[in-house]
C-alpha cells in the first residue's frame, strides 16, 4: 500500500498539466488513504474489541468507517469508544481533509498554470 501510495503521489507532483491520468492518480490515491485507514481500524478493533460499536467487525464494516470518516460525513451507526479509537478517528479525519486541500489546491493550480501563462 505505501507503495502504490508513493507512486501515485509521485505522479501527482511530477505531471506538469492536468489530464486524465492526474485525475486517475487523485483518486487512487484517495482510496488508497480510505483502504489503509480501514486496515488500522480492522486493526485496532480485532487487537482491543470494544474500540468501536461493531457488533461483529467486518473488513467492510472498517473500509466503510474509515471513508465516512475521511469524508467527514459522519452517519453515527458507527462510534469509537475508547480513547486510541476516538484518536484514530481524528487522525483518519485530518488526513482526509488535508489530501482534500492539498491535492485539490495542486490539481487546480495546475490547470489555472497555463492559461496564465498564455495571456501574459
């Protein structure tokens, strides 16, 4: 995973324009960010059951945690109830948001870029 997070970061930065392939690699790199967060919270609720309110985990219970989470959209079904779970929430949520900022801010700038140039 941090592998194919590297690769797709570095893609991400090294591309002057935006195409469709820089689109492609914002995404997958969004996934990438849900999937790994869920592993953690499949993680931590199989090692101290109890962390969250699954009533049996599933890996899919997790993934799906983990991107409402990131989204900040927040239904409520699921809840962290420990301290290291509420942590990892507020972990899962600042590194959504900031991939949001970031990577928005890069991909705009990088499609406002030549149209400045041009009429210069």
């Amino acid at each position: 995973m941090i592998i194919s997070f590297y690769f797709v970061s570095y893609s991400l930065f090294i591309q002057k324009g935006v195409d469709f392939n820089t689109l492609i690699a914002g995404i997958s790199g969004y996934i990438l960010i849900g999937i790994s967060m869920g592993i953690l919270v499949n993680t931590m609720e199989n090692a101290y059951p109890g962390s969250f309110t699954f009533k049996e985990i599933k890996s899919y219970d997790a993934y799906y945690y983990s991107f409402v989470t990131m989204s900040t959209l927040g239904y409520g079904d699921i809840l962290p109830l420990t301290k290291s779970a509420k942590g990892l929430s507020v972990f899962i949520t600042l590194i959504g948001q900031f991939y949001m900022a970031i990577v928005l801010g890069m991909i705009i700038g990088k499609m406002i870029a030549p149209k400045e140039k041009v009429n210069e």
